[in-house]
C-alpha cells in the first residue's frame, strides 16, 4: 500500500503516522531503499525534521545528497538552489523523518504540490494533524504490535525457539505483552535477556516491567511501563562505563546524530574512561567498546560508520532515569528555564536560546559537569562583539566539558571573559562557529585534554598552550588563523598525541612541521578523508604551503592514506629514494598523486639483490594524475603479494606511462580499474595477473592512443588466442561494465580460454577504435548484458571471430497457430534465451553525427551479425533479415528496442518469430532503406489455420518516424507474393501507436493479412500523405472496420 502510494505520480506528499517506537524511521527507509532499487526513483534522501528544525541541517542534507555545494551560499541563495534541483524532473524521494510541526517547505527549498515534477515526499509523523496540515494526498497509520506479532519479535531479538523451556517461554511472553506492542521496547528489553538461561533473572525482568513506577512528568500508564523496559535494559548492563555513556548521550539534541569523535571527547572530557589512561587512542577504544554495548543492547542507533544517535523515547527514558541530572531546555521557555533555575543536582546541562539569555541565566552549578550551550541567531546582535561576563563561568567551577555553538553562515563574535581560567578541572573545551579572536587565555587550563576549534577564527594559535603537559588533542577545522604559522606552536606541543588540521591553512603556512603523533589528518582540501583512518595528508604544494623533508617521509612512511600534489624534491621514485624498501609503506590504504613530474615509477627494485619484501599490501585506493615522467608503476620484481589489497586503480594524463604491472602480482581483490589518456601505453595485464582478477567489476579505457592488448601472453609478449593453455579457467567472473573510448589502435578487446567468461558483464560501451575487429576472441555467454553501444568502428568485423560462432537451428512456434478464433489460444511461450537476457537494444548509425544517446542493448554476437553501423559499414543483423529465424533466441528477451539513423536496414524481424518475444517498447527513427517493420518469410507452420494469434504478446508502444521508404507495418519478403488466404494477426497489449512523417507509407498490411488491436488508446497519424483513409479500416478508425476492434481508442489525432 505504502510503495503503491510512493509510486503513485498523482500523489505528492504521503504520511505515514504512529506513535513514538512503532518503526515509522525504519520502514520509511527500507522502503526507500525498496524504490531505490527498482529503479522507481534515481535518489532516495533522508533528514530528520525533529521538533525544532534546523533549516541549515535540513538543506545541507538534502544538498548532500544531491551533491550540490551550499557552503559558499548565501542563506537567502540556498533554498533557490535547491527548489532549482528538486524541480528538474528527477524522480526524487524526499523522506522527511519525525515531522512535529507545520513546516515552512519554501523556507528549505522543497517545492510545493503544484509544481514538484519528479519531487515525492514521504513524512513520518506522531501526529494525524501533521498530514492534515501539510496536505499528504494519503496518510498510513502504522498500529502498534498484537500480541501475536510482538511475542514474534521478542523471540527473534532474545533467540527462545520453540525447543526452549517452557518456563521461559511463559515467562517471555508476559514479558512482551507488557511491552505494550511497542517494537522498540522489545527490542532493548528481549536484547538484555539474549543467552541468559537461568529462570530468575527472567523473573527480575518480568517484575521490573510490571512494577509501578512513579513519574512526575507522565501521566500515560503505557508510556510509563515503556519507560521501565528501558530502565531494565539500563539496569542489567553490566559495563558502568556504558551505562555512563548512555546516560551521556542523552544531553545531545533529539535526533541529533552524534559524531564518535565528538562522542569520544566528551566521554573522555567527562570522566568516563577515569583519569589515568594510557593514550587519547586507548580511551577512545574504551568509548566505542561502550558503544557497541549500547548498540547491541538497542539503546543506540547507528546512522554510519562514524554516527549514533538516541531514539527520542529512550533519551526521554535516560534523562528520566538520571533523574533530573541531566536536563535540556530552551530559555525562551520561561517554565523550563524555571524548573532548571531551581535545580540544584544538574551534572549535564544543554541548553539553547538567544546571546543575551544564554549568557545571563543564573542556576546552581556547582555539580554541573558538562554543559553544551546552543546559540541561535539573534538580528540585534548582528556584526556586535559579546562580551561574556566574568559571572558566568564563575559559579560552574567544576566543568569538565564545555561545548558552545552558533549554528548560522555568519560566526557568533565574542571575547572570552577572565573568569575562563578558574576552569580548574575543565578537560575538554570545544567552540563552533565562534570568533574568539585572542585566545592565550587558555594556556592557563592546566587540566585541558581537548581543544577543538570547528569552523572559528582566532587571531593566533597561542605559544601559551605548549606549557599544557596534559594537553593531547588540537583539532583546526576550518577555522581562520589571522597570524602566524600554527605549525610553529604544533610543533612544540610535546604532549600533543592527536592532530586534526583541515582546511585552516593560511599565508604563513610556508612549511608544515609537527611532532611525532599517534593520529593525524592534515587536509588542504575541501574533499573530506576517512574520519576512520588515524593518519591522513592531503596537501597540494603551491607557494604558501609545502611539508618540509623530515615531514614529508614521516607521513609518507606512517600515513595511511596520502595525497599530494606538486611536491617539491628530485626524488625519482618512493621506494627506495624516500621510503626504505624494508618499510614497505605497509600501512597505506590510499595513495593519490597528481603533478609530481620528477617520478619516474613508485617502486624501483631492479637493483635489488636479495628478495623483495611485501610492499603496499593494505593499499586499497591508487590514483594517479598528470605524472608527467611515470614510465611504469613498478621498475623490478616484486612480492607477489604486494598490493593484494589494491580495489581501485585509477590512471590519467600520464604521458609517458608504458605499463602497469610488468611482473607477476595477485590482485584479486581489485575491482575497479580506469585509464585515461595514457597514449604510450601499449598493454595492461599479463596473463597470470589477469586471472588473478576475481572481483573486477569495471574496466574503462579511454584516449589511450597506443593501446594495443588489454592482456598479453608474458611469455610471447603477444596478445592470447585460442591455442593458448586452458588451464587457467574464467576470467573476469564479477565485471559488469566494460567501456573502451578513443584506442586507435586495438585489433581485439578481450580474448578467452572459456566460453563461460564475463557471467555478470552488464554492459558495454565501445567508441572510436579505428581499427576494432572483435570484441572477444570467441563466442561468450553474457547472460546478464543488459547493454551495449558501439559507435565510430569502421573495420569491425563482428563481435568474436566467424569460426566461433554459436550455431543454432531455426525456432518453430509450438501451438501459436489456431483454426477457431472464438477459443481461447494457446499462447507461444518466450523462447529462452540461454545466450543473452538483455532488456534494451539501441543501435546508432553515423549519418547524422555521432550522438552519445540513450544506452540500450543489441541483438546477440553472431558471425553475420555486427550491431551498429559505423559510418559505410552496415548493420547486417538487421540489413540481412532473413537470417533473424535463426537468431530468434537473441531477441526473445529484449523488452526495449530502438534504432535510430540505421540506413542500411529494410526490415526489422520476420513474422514467425514474433510470437516468442517478450518485446514492450519499439522506437524506428530516420531509417531511410526501411520498407516493412515485419516480414512474412511462409515460414510459420499454417497447419492450425490463418489465426496468428498473438503477435509481439507484450508489445505496449510503438513509434515510427521520418522513414522515408516504409510502405507496410507488415509485409512480405517478396514481390510476387501469390498467397491470397487471408491471415489475421492480433496484437493483443498494443495500446499507443504512433506514425509520423512516413511520405511512403501505403497502409498497415498488403490485403491479406487482417490485423486487430482489442486495447488500443492512443493513435497518432502526422504526415502520412499516402496513407489512404480506406486502409485505416485495419486501425479501426472507419466505421466499417469497428469489428476489428473490441475496445474504445480514447485518443486519436490523425493530420495527412
């Protein structure tokens, strides 16, 4: 119902409903994904609206997704770029998660109902008025859990099986019945039971889930029986450290999705780890430890790799466990300010309002350590300094962890008062989106951890924070230094174990130096690195920026993942000239470079005496670009396990590059490979590393001019051909898309030892190969191709070598021809085609340009078969028709074809074999040879009679234009044809037929054959001029021909 409704195009907004836990996010995600993959729509995007949207998050979400960039925009530019995107007829699925309220779609860029095009919307919600508000065309409600269905789910999350006790079988199902029906009360309270098999503990559970509790703040006896499966689930971990960090993440704002770092410094900030841990790297091991508890115990959600976050029922149920430690508020509500104004036990406080109020509010902090203050935007503080009072730090003197955020384009500008450095026991600070201006202040906090400066500016980094010996992480994000080189004062941080400096550089910057750290990442650039790597550089040298020597072989030595461009130096190679060989740079996972024109190859052993060592073997990512003196990759034997990691390999603009792998390496675990104008490169693999290659899933060559073999026999140096050794089995059992553009000089893309080569290749694009012969060295079974385009291959002969291929013998149609057409026929069945299962076929010729149209598939790879027509050089699968009765097997599973400037071609398939094809959409455009569509060639059997029945049984669409030559839909082969019987054709699912611009065309069939079309709707006629009015009788529009037709055409436009 739900996916019928999203699919639906009259249907904009839908809803769906249903109280806090019953899986309203879930489903709505999986549903998305549902769509995704079925290609209903081209992108599927999700963002949590919550109670109080943040307009910001919500357009930087969407921006995301879409890949838009919105940082450098103006807050009145963002939501016109993103109506522009939303509106340009892409199907897109916009869900909008936990909807409270009525939301303002033009203040976020969503259009609205009378002009969204591809744009859908799906909402969750609590409330029925929500969808009423916001106008959802249908709104689904999802109920809670029978009985049934949620003894069902407990079962699953706790693993009972119907082998268990019958004791805890009875005890679990009182246990899920006090859930209420609530899936995600289940699901925290089955997941503390899981493996526990004593019949107490399960007594303990069943007695906490049906006690009274008592909650000032709730009057609704199920919500309070929810809250108390929760609190079991709390109660019964047994790790405090993760109980502490549940309780924790409950001060963040609903929905928010927390970060692990950000998790991380405040857990350690926070005492969760205690006081005496060996390294900033070991605490956060302990906080994700905690985390994975948290989320096998279903107290977390984890968004993705490197996100959590809280359902709001169970923060509502942490805070309300911490009993009243823990408060969040907003100050423009005087009742919560109140309430919190009277608290004197508050450990963790967040709170959010206006500058005046969150920097004026009076409580009792003397408990309080953690405290997060929100800052909203505020016009009367636009462009003013805030100074904040002494007063305000004063009476919070045993903070641990102070976080304060502006949320907006513009930065909050305040100056921070003395009163910060009776911060004794403060251990993690964090500002965001401030300008603090002069900071040294901070030099003075003895206990300081962290400092984290995201998207700030300061005037300095101060010389004062080097003094701090427990100081072990500096993070510079996007943050502005107006003076000086931060690396100077980085570098004599000699407690500093963590370092995070992304995109903070300024002109003074000229050479980066920092100290031995146990995690980095150093990025210039606005693409972001792997936040789960511990040590990453991206720097691009220019005249500002450049590591020094020392810096550049300590990153290059410890990072893993390293990305430079245009570095300074002579050195010819990495290994040995900068990193010694016995090193390895084993713990690279991504090697990107680009400019560095001393090069000459990344390994050079040939010199190497003794047996190479294993070098990259974590690689995963190597790219390379503009290297202008790289002659190989590899100058030397190497292990043979060197770069079995290696995924994706990705080559361009290197001039001088003449191969890649020359000795024997196992890379079966790569799966990508792209080349891009390399044009002295004469060969990729050789054999034994071709085999070897087990998962590539994509090849794609392009402008590389002196291409000649993919693969080269490294024994002949030639390329293989059918006499080499067998012995090496499939190759290339997980390649999908093969693309080869602009190599002039390739004979042969692909040959094989194995008919059963390429099982999963999808598709193939091939342009502009002078002098292409084949594209495979033998007939090959691609029974997943879905596409193929061929364009600009004048000496192609055909897709593998005549003596390969398939022979096959004429299809005969089996009980398609019937005498009385008042039965019920039997239907042709599809042939199957054990060959081919394509679904689209699109051929183009080049009389009118070579245009990179729509992708679609041909028709099989048969000796007289070629697919496209590249310039002279017809298409004799379609030229040659008569020879399709033996080929029909190649058709029978297409489902699209269209053909487009093929000159050559004067039919497309013979009668016989239409009955066996699974054909739905036909498109003819500009082929000027063209005389019939189909052709009866008397080879159908007619001993059943002159009742075709059922001719193309899924054909739905068909369109013919500007074909200069067509006389007849349906024809036969010859002239002197002498058979008068009258033969009836039925085209059973025809519902739109449209003919344009056919100056020749006569009528649908010569006299003989009767056609029917019981479910046509739409017939267009335009520029038909031959095209009598008698002969439209076969299209039923003559009131003397209704008898051919059993229902209405509800349009027709005929215009000669």
């Amino acid at each position: 119902m739900l996916l019928d409704a999203l699919k639906d195009d009259n249907n904009y907004i839908t809803g769906l409903q249903g109280m806090g836990g019953t899986g309203k996010t879930t489903l709505a995600k999986e549903v998305g994904k549902e769509l995704k993959q079925s290609k209903q729509f081209t992108q599927i995007i999700d963002t949590i609206v919550s109670l109080f949207p943040d307009i910001k998050k919500i357009q930087d979400d969407i921006a995301r997704a879409l890949g838009l960039e919105l940082d450098d925009c103006n807050e009145s530019d963002r939501p016109k770029i993103l109506w522009s995107r939303l509106t340009n007829g892409e199907k897109i699925l916009l869900i909008l998660d936990d909807v409270w309220g009525n939301i303002d779609f033009n203040e976020i860029g969503i259009p609205y109902s009378d002009n969204h095009k591809g744009c859908r919307i799906l909402i969750t919600t609590r409330s029925l008025l929500v969808c009423k508000k916001l106008g959802c065309s249908k709104t689904f409600q999802l109920e809670l859990l029978s009985d049934e269905e949620a003894w069902t789910m407990f079962q699953r999350h706790v693993g009972l099986t119907e082998i268990s006790t019958k004791s805890l079988l009875a005890k679990g199902r009182k246990i899920a019945n006090e859930c209420k029906g609530l899936p995600i009360a289940i699901a925290v309270i089955a997941s503390s039971l899981k493996g526990i098999q004593h019949p107490k503990e399960w007594d303990v559970a069943l007695k906490s889930s049906q006690k009274h509790m008592s909650m000032n703040d709730v009057v609704d006896d199920d919500l309070v029986k929810i809250y108390g499966c929760f609190k079991f689930g709390y109660d019964y971990m047994k790790n405090e450290k993760a109980k502490k960090l549940f309780l924790l993440c409950s001060i963040f704002r609903e929905d928010e999705e927390i970060s692990l770092e950000r998790l991380t410094r405040f857990g350690i900030g926070g005492g969760l780890v205690g006081e005496d841990y060996d390294s900033y790297e070991d605490a956060r091991s302990q906080v994700i430890r905690s985390k994975n508890k948290l989320l096998d115990s279903c107290l977390l959600l984890e968004t993705d790799q490197c996100r959590v976050k809280m359902h709001d029922l169970v923060r509502d149920a942490a805070q309300w466990i911490a009993n009243k430690e823990i408060q969040t508020m907003r100050l423009y509500n005087k009742n919560q300010k109140a309430m919190v104004e009277r608290e004197t036990n508050i450990k963790y406080l967040l709170c959010e309002g206006k500058p005046k109020d969150v920097f004026s509010f009076k409580l009792d902090g003397s408990k309080l350590e953690i405290l997060i203050v929100i800052v909203h935007k505020d016009g009367d503080c636009q462009n003013v300094k805030i100074k904040v009072s002494n007063s305000f730090f004063e009476n919070i003197m045993d903070l641990r962890v102070f976080h304060l955020i502006h949320h907006r384009y513009s930065k909050l500008d305040i100056s921070l008062p003395h009163s910060i450095q009776s911060l004794k026991k403060i251990r993690s600070l964090l500002f965001t989106g401030v300008n603090l201006g002069e900071i040294s202040i901070l030099g003075n906090l003895q206990s300081l951890e962290t400092l984290d400066l995201d998207y700030c500016n300061i005037d300095e980094l101060p010389h004062e924070i080097t003094k701090l010996e427990k100081f072990r992480l500096l993070n510079l994000e996007s943050c502005r230094i107006e003076r000086k080189n931060p690396f100077e004062v980085i570098e004599g941080c000699s407690s500093l174990e963590e370092l995070y400096f992304k995109r903070s550089f300024n002109e003074f910057c000229r050479e980066i130096t920092f100290p031995k750290l146990k995690r980095f990442s150093i990025n210039a650039n606005k693409r972001p690195l792997d936040e789960s790597l511990s040590k990453c550089v991206s720097v691009a040298y220019n005249k500002d920026i450049f590591l020094s020597e020392t810096t550049l072989k300590y990153c290059m030595q410890e990072a893993e993942v390293i990305r430079l461009r245009r570095i300074e130096g002579g050195w010819r190679n990495i290994i040995p000239e900068m990193i010694p060989l016995k090193h390895g740079m084993n713990d690279l996972v991504e090697l990107e470079l680009r400019s560095i024109s001393q090069l000459q190859c990344l390994i050079d052993t040939k010199h190497v005496i003794s047996q190479v060592s294993k070098v990259f073997s974590k690689l995963v990512v190597l790219e390379l670009e503009g290297m202008d003196n790289l002659e190989e990759l590899f100058n030397g034997p190497l292990s043979f396990d060197s770069l079995n990691s290696l995924e994706d390999l990705s080559i361009s603009n290197c001039k001088h590059l003449k191969s890649l792998f020359k000795c024997k390496l196992n890379l079966f675990n790569l799966k990508s490979v792209s080349l891009e104008r390399c044009p002295m490169l004469i060969a990729l693999f050789q054999l034994s590393t071709a085999v070897s290659l087990v998962l590539l899933e994509r090849l794609e060559i392009y402008d590389c001019e002196g291409l000649e073999n993919i693969i080269i026999d490294e024994s002949r140096g030639e390329i293989i051909d059918d006499n080499d050794s067998t012995s090496h089995g499939s190759m290339f059992k997980k390649l999908k898309v093969l693309s080869i553009y602009s190599c002039p000089r390739i004979e042969l893309i692909l040959p094989f030892q194995s008919s059963h080569d390429l099982p999963a290749l999808e598709s193939i694009t091939i342009d502009s190969c002078d002098k292409l012969k084949y594209i495979f060295g033998k007939d090959v079974k691609l029974g997943s191709l879905i596409n193929m385009e061929l364009s600009g291959l004048p000496k192609m002969i055909d897709i593998f070598p005549i003596c390969y291929g398939a022979m096959t013998s004429p299809i005969k149609r089996s009980s398609s021809i019937s005498g009385d057409t008042s039965k019920p026929e039997e239907q042709s069945k599809p042939i199957k085609c054990n060959m081919f299962s394509w679904t689209d076929i699109y051929c183009c010729g080049k009389k009118y340009g070579h245009n990179k149209l729509k992708s679609a598939t041909n028709t099989h790879d048969q000796p007289q078969n070629k697919l496209m027509e590249s310039k002279s050089y017809p298409l004799n699968i379609w030229e040659r028709v008569q020879c399709l009765s033996r080929q029909s097997h190649i058709l029978c599973n297409i489902k699209e074809i269209t053909l487009k400037n093929i000159s050559k071609m004067k039919s497309v398939f013979i009668l016989s074999i239409a009955p066996g094809m699974l054909l739905e959409t036909l498109t003819i455009s500009k082929c000027d040879e063209l005389k019939h569509i189909i052709i009866d060639i008397d080879d159908h059997d007619n001993t059943g009679g002159n009742n075709l029945t059922n001719v193309f049984p899924n054909l739905r669409n068909v369109k013919v234009e500007d074909c200069e030559k067509l006389e007849y839909i349906i024809g036969h082969d010859t002239d002197d044809h002498q058979n008068h019987i009258e033969i009836h054709l039925h085209l059973l699912t025809l519902e739109t037929f449209v003919l344009w611009n056919l100056p020749s065309l006569v009528g649908m069939s010569p006299k003989q054959y009767r056609t029917s079309f019981p479910h046509l709707k739409d017939l267009e006629l335009l520029e038909c001029q031959h095209f009598a009015i008698k002969s439209i009788g076969d299209f039923t529009m003559h009131h003397s021909a209704t008898r051919f037709v059993d229902g209405p055409i509800t349009k027709v436009s005929i215009h000669i």
